[in-house]
C-alpha cells in the first residue's frame, strides 16, 4: 500500500486525507486493492457509525479510490475488492435515519455504486456485482433503491443473461412499487419466464398507476412474450389489451402485439373484432394493423373470411388513408386461401384496374352475389320454381354489367395506346420529349374529362334515385376542371359513347382537388351543384357581384402573386376538413406532376395535416384565379367549393369567405412563415423542390433524374458513413456509440463498429418507417440540430451526425429512401395482383 494511504487509514488521520488527491492516479493504482481491504476493516467496527472522524477519512478515500480507478480504468481489477466493501454494506441499517440524512453504510454503497455500475459492459464485473447490487433493492433505501434499479436498466441491455436469475427478486420488486425496473423484464423474458407470467396478472394490473414510460415497457414485456405463443399468456393478456385500445398513447403498440397473437391464435381475436373495427373508425393511422388482423381471422374458416372479406372491401374503397396497398395483400390472401368466394374469376377482378375503388366496386358486386347466392340456395323448395327466373334474370343482368365494365376497360386501353407510340401514358413523357404548349393542353383536356366524369356522376346518381342529397357520397371535382369546362360554352360536355366511357375510366387523382361531403355544403352550392351544366351560372356584371368586382380590380396583382409563392409554396392536390369546428385540420395531398419512371409519387401522395387550414385555403384560391384569364364570380363552382371548406373552419363571428379575401386578398407573411416553417419541419423540401424548367413542383427523383439512375442500381448507397447512435432512452445518461451507416436500397444498414468492412447488424426495414424527425434542441441554442429520430412499427432509433450539414444530408437521404421504399413497395403490389 501507498505509504500515504497506510498514514491516512492507519492512523485515521483525517488532516492529511486530502494529500491523497495532490498523488498522480498511476502512482497509487496498485495500492487501491489494500486501500479498499482497510477501508472494509475500518467501516465494520462497532463504533464506526458514531465516529465521525472515520466516517470522514472513509468518504474521502473512497471518493479518491474511485477516481483512480477510473481515471485508470482498472476496474477488473479491483472490481474483487469493490465488491466486497460494497457487500459489507448489506450487514448494516441502510433506512433513512431523518428524512433525506442516509446511514454511514447507506454512503458509502452510494458512492460505490456508480463506480462498478457505471462498468455494465464488462461481464467480469458484472458477474460479481449483480447478485449484490439486487440485494439492495430490498433495503428499504428508495434513493438506493432507485440508483440501483437505473443501472440494471443499462446492464440488462448488454448482460440480461446475469440478471435472468434473479427475474424473481426483481419482480417482487416492481410489485413492491419500484416501477422503473419495468425497462428490465423484456430483456429478461427471454432467459426466465416463468416468474414473470406467475405475477403477469398482477403486473397488469399496476398500468393505470404507472406513468407513460413505464406503461410503454410494460407493453413490449407483452410483446416479447406475445412472441413466444404460450396459450396461457394470451388468455390474460388479450383482454387487457382491447380494454387500453381507446388510449391513443399506446393504441399502435397494443396493435403489434395483438397482430403479432393473431399469427398462431387469432380465433381468440374473433370476438374482439366489431371492436376493433370501432377503433379504426376513430383512428385512420391504425387500419394497416387492423387489416393484418382481419387477414389472420379470415383465414379460419369461411364464414369468418366472408366477414373480414367486408370489413377489407370497405376500408380499400376508403381513399382517407394509405394502407391500400396491406389491404389488397390481406384481401388476396383470403380470397386464395378459399377461391370458392369469389370464384374463378378473382385473379381477373384484381387485374381490371390500377384504381382501389374500382377493384372495391368489383369486389363488393362480386361478394353481394355471392351472398345472394348462398342465399337463394338455402329457400325451401316451395320458392324455388317461383324464384328461378328473377335468379335468372339476375344473373343475366349481373353478367351484362360485367361484360359492359369489361367492354369499357377494354375500349379505354385500346384507344389510349392507339393515340401513343409508347407503351406507357402521355404523362410518363420527359420534360425534354414534350412542350409546354403541349403539357398545358394534355392538362387541360385531363381536367376537362375528369369533370365531366363528376357531372356525368353526379347526374346519373340523381337519376337513379339514389339518396344524394342526404350526403351519404362523397362530392369529388377539380375546382380548376369546373371553371375552365364552364368557360368552355361552346363544346357539347356530352358528345359521344366513346367520350362517356373514356370519362368513366379517367384517373382518380388530378390537381387541386376538393373533398368535402354534400351535407357539409350550403343550401347555395347544392343548388349550383345539383341544378344542371356549370354553364348556366348568371353573369357576375348582371347582380353587381362585389367579390368578382373586387378580383377584376386585383387580377393582374393576383395572377403575379400566385406565380411567385407558386415557386416557395406548393399548392396541394387534394384537401380535406376534418373535425370538429374548434380542432379542424386540413388533411392536404401532395403529388409530383412529372411521374417519371423513378418518381416517389406516382401511386400515392405526401399528406400533411395542418391546424391552420384557413391560409391553405387562400393559397389555393389564389392559384385557381390564376388558371382564368377573367375574374372568378362568387357563383363559380370553385369558389362555392373553397368557401365551404372555409365555412367548416370558420368560428363564430370570423369573417366569411368572400369578406376576407376582399378585404385581404394575400394571406399575411406570417401566416406564410408559419406554412413554410411547418413544410420544413416535416421535411416537406426533403423530398419535393421547384422546378423552375417545368414550371411545377416535382419530387426529389424527377428533379434529379441522373441520381434517381444512379440510386436505383442495385446495392448502390444513397449515402454512408458514420453517426452515434444513441445507446439508451433514459434521462439520467447519455452513452453515444459510432458506428457506420450505408444507406441503399430498402434498407439502412450498421456495422456493429466504426469500420465500414465489421460486420453488419439488424438492419433497418425503410418500408416499416413511420417517420423521421429531428430531435428538438433547447431554446437557447439557435444552431441547427445535428440529432435525429427514426420511428418504426415497434422501436425508434437516436442518431447523431458530426455537424449540421452532415444532419440535413443525411435527413434528406433517409426521406427519399423512405418515399422510395413506399412506392416500390406498392407498385410491386399492384404488379403482383
């Protein structure tokens, strides 16, 4: 031992304690193992906790002997020693003697324990140290207790296999109140699971006193053991699953876990599905998982396939959210398992159209047909002769339609590539191949289509009777395709049959579209709406119309506007109001114009919700103005249509649409700064820009043809290198680790280490991303974030990049690998049905 440390623990001379800190670390390392032998000797003698002047000389050598122990990192070596000093503490009163005074004893296991603790990827101190450190976590010492229960937490992450043994302790633990060791037991499951599903129920029933985090581990504990398909789990668990399925908190994580029963069990989910359902009504995010529930249920027997056959039919002709794709997998997967369904033809009704509602149209022609089937094969034989001929007739009819659909598919297809050289669509020309000139025609003869298909929609519902104008459809038109049809006097809207099915087969997805429901309109625009051509609105000059005044005075300051936010703001495709007045949001979609043959949207759309719907809307009417080259009047179709969407945004006593645009016909600057402010906080610009040469807003591919060649070979990266990846979630340590990223392909690839030739680990699936998004710096700190998050289905991961230029590029990569991943993976959905 040092001679210094044999004077100060010898003599217990406290007046030369703190020379031991004027010692270099080196120089007293080998004497730390004796030190720690001494200090034992001196803390168990019966006087100690009286004494102050050895408690003294006691902290102070052990704070140094714990510095150069770190400052050595020679802890393996005297881990031994540490130990048993630490193991000496247990034979003493640990409780608080006062509130917030702890023991002598209590102290010094204080101050040790961060120094072997801190070591948890060292499995020689590990193995000693975890049988002690669970003792005290039965001591009654809570700030121990909770030390404690923080450092298992990082130890079960890398050494689970040395706590498994002690699963039971811990439990009864957790039961005794100390929640945070909750983080443990998915870590542990695996190793020892039978303590843990002796007090599951027990540990259930603790979720409403337990705050989110806790909650939250407690969840992936369900979900680690929901993994390994014991029967008797799932009976306790399934119940108290559903039962938390309204908490918006956790509702996405409860449904992995009842997805993840559902491959081995899901009759047990039968019963739980009208409930299911009612959740999915309530929250439009979570149908992905319902349908791969629905599809495990359907594949039971028949009648359950039928059922869920429904449920997935419905949501597929739902055009509310973008999990078409799961669902078209989940229905073929039923429809295969029994063909008897659908019958032979249901391979052709997926081929029919690349349109989800129509393939839902057909598809729900085709069950109620069959149910009327199955059906009519139950009557008794007294009905038969009597119904054998409206069965007959039926069937006739039913086969007349069909063939009729078909006709019309097949007259599209034929004419569209007669009038093209190429096998593909005018749209999939290059910016180089086609004109402006030409563009603007091949948009406006789309648009006027597509109008015409709505007009000959909406006139053939009202003639047949059906309940329009109780709002049970909802009204889809292009303000734009309006307007400009109804400029158009001098052209018949109804020319021909040629004409009538090219519109029936149109596509659904074209500019600046509006969706709103017939019952949220004004009895006005219904009337406009239901009362005949576009074409016999009143002149606007006949009735003095203030707001068609108002926009002859401004055109020309309009039209220059619209065409300089047009390049800093990008005009949506299609918007949606939903909820409440107080809580509306504008659901606003997002396409790229070009749709090239690498675009990142070309089957599916950017959607951003915004809580400030009222400036999208000005935007939007700002840009419709600008298409016209006269004034729009406030009888105009597209201007009734904005003003509803207004009208469901607007509080009492806020002004009416046309009153605000007369009175203030650009929106504020800071109403636009707030709109381009949450565009780049949804990394909106990461995967769409400008393109001044096209005039129209395109995606990061169509603008960058050359990287999208280069990024589509295959195991190309996109961008690699390296970042730190965050090690643990919890506040109380912050533990970075660099590894090395290769983004390419669908997949975001690390190597266990720092080398881009270690091997590789799990990687990241880029199709499962839910999101990514930059971790929020504090306020004082105006420089730009160097950390990001990426989401998953079941887990989010913490990056940090070496500098702010760094971040962004990597933030851009991963948005468009992401798009990407997406709009592959549901075009070679669409490919495979």
């Amino acid at each position: 031992m040092h001679q210094l440390f044999r004077l100060v623990l010898g003599q217990k001379d406290l007046s030369r304690a703190g020379d031991l800190f004027s010692l270099d670390d080196s120089e007293i390392e080998d004497s730390l193992t004796e030190a720690l032998e001494q200090i034992k000797i001196i803390s168990s003698s019966s006087d100690y906790q009286t004494n102050n002047n050895d408690q003294a000389v006691v902290e102070i050598c052990i704070t140094r002997i714990t510095t150069a122990i770190r400052g050595t990192e020679s802890i393996e070596k005297h881990a031994k020693a540490l130990v048993a000093l630490w193991d000496s503490c247990l034979e003493h009163n640990l409780r608080p003697s006062g509130k917030d005074t702890d023991t002598p004893h209590a102290k010094i296991a204080s101050d040790i324990t961060s120094c072997i603790l801190q070591n948890y990827n060292r499995p020689p101190v590990m193995a000693l140290a975890i049988p002690i450190a669970v003792k005290f976590l039965h001591r009654g010492n809570k700030e121990l207790c909770r030390n404690m229960s923080n450092y298992l937490s990082l130890a079960a992450i890398t050494q689970a296999d040395f706590l498994a043994d002690h699963t039971e302790a811990i439990v009864k633990s957790i039961l005794q109140g100390n929640a945070m060791l909750l983080r443990v037991l998915p870590a542990v499951y695996e190793k020892q699971p039978q303590p843990i599903n002796r007090h599951l129920t027990e540990l259930l029933a603790m979720m409403s006193q337990l705050e989110q985090p806790e909650q939250y581990h407690l969840l992936q504990l369900l979900h680690v053991a929901a993994k390994r398909n014991q029967p008797e789990m799932v009976q306790k668990c399934i119940p108290f699953l559903t039962g938390h399925l309204k908490d918006s908190t956790h509702n996405d994580v409860i449904l992995n876990i009842l997805t993840e029963i559902a491959g081995y069990e899901p009759v047990t989910l039968n019963s739980f599905l009208p409930m299911l359902k009612e959740i999915g009504e309530r929250f439009p995010y979570l149908i992905g998982q319902m349908a791969r529930i629905y599809g495990a249920v359907g594949h039971v027997d028949e009648e359950r396939a039928r059922s869920c056959l429904m449920y997935l039919v419905s949501q597929l002709a739902n055009m509310g959210h973008s999990f078409h794709h799961i669902l078209l997998l989940e229905i073929k997967g039923i429809t295969d398992a029994f063909p008897s369904i659908l019958g032979p033809q249901s391979r052709d009704i997926f081929r029919m159209s690349n349109s989800f509602t129509t393939i839902a149209k057909l598809l729900t022609h085709q069950l109620d047909n069959a149910k009327a089937g199955s059906g009519r094969r139950k009557t008794s034989t007294e009905m038969e002769s009597p119904k054998k001929l409206e069965e007959t007739k039926l069937a006739a009819a039913e086969n007349v339609d069909h063939e009729k659909l078909q006709v019309k598919l097949q007259t599209f297809e034929d004419k569209r590539n007669a009038k093209s050289n190429t096998p593909g669509s005018v749209r999939r020309y290059s910016l180089g191949q086609v004109s402006k000139e030409e563009r603007k025609d091949i948009r406006f003869n789309r648009s006027k289509s597509l109008a015409l298909h709505a007009a000959l929609s909406k006139g053939v519902s009202s003639d047949d009777g059906e309940d329009v104008e109780n709002g049970d459809r909802p009204a889809r038109i292009s303000l734009s395709e309006i307007d400009l049809l109804s400029q158009e006097n001098d052209e018949s809207p109804f020319k021909t049959d040629t004409d009538r099915s090219q519109l029936e087969n149109s596509s659904a997805s074209h500019p600046s579209t509006i969706h709103i429901k017939s019952e949220n309109l004004p009895e006005t625009v219904k009337e406009n709406f239901q009362g005949g051509p576009p074409g016999t609105a009143a002149s606007p000059v006949e009735y003095e119309d203030k707001f068609y005044l108002h926009l002859k005075e401004n055109l020309s300051k309009v039209k220059a506007y619209a065409m300089e936010i047009g390049k800093k703001i990008p005009v949506p495709d299609q918007c949606t109001i939903e909820g409440a007045l107080r809580s509306c949001v504008a659901k606003l979609f997002f396409t790229c114009s070009l749709k090239g043959r690498y675009c990142l949207y070309s089957k599916s759309s950017f959607i951003l919700f915004s809580q400030e719907p009222q400036p999208w809307i000005q935007i939007m009417f700002l840009f419709q103005q600008s298409l016209f080259p006269e004034p729009l009047s406030i009888q105009s179709h597209s201007v009734q249509f904005l003003r509803a969407l207004w009208e469901k945004t607007r509080a009492g006593g806020a002004q009416s649409f046309e009153t605000a645009i007369m009175e203030s016909t650009f929106p504020h600057q800071k109403d636009l700064d707030q709109v381009q402010l949450h565009l780049e906080e949804v990394r909106f610009f990461d995967v769409f820009g400008f393109s001044e040469e096209a005039g129209a807003w395109q995606c990061f591919m169509c603008n960058n043809p050359e990287k999208a060649a280069v990024v589509n070979q295959d195991g190309q990266p996109l961008i690699e290198g390296k970042l730190k990846e965050k090690q643990v979630r919890w506040k109380f340590i912050k533990r970075w680790k660099t590894r090395y990223f290769t983004l390419a392909g669908n997949q975001l690839l690390f190597q266990k280490g720092k080398s881009k030739d270690d091997p590789d680990d799990c990687p990241i699936e880029l199709s499962k991303v839910q999101s990514v998004k930059v971790v929020a710096k504090k306020r004082r700190d105006r420089s730009l974030p160097r950390a990001f998050e990426i989401f998953t289905d079941n887990k989010s991961y913490v990056f940090k990049a070496k500098d702010e230029k760094n971040a962004e590029e990597w933030l851009q990569c991963i948005n468009v690998a992401v798009a990407q991943a997406k709009e592959r993976e549901s075009r070679e959905v669409t490919t495979y049905l």
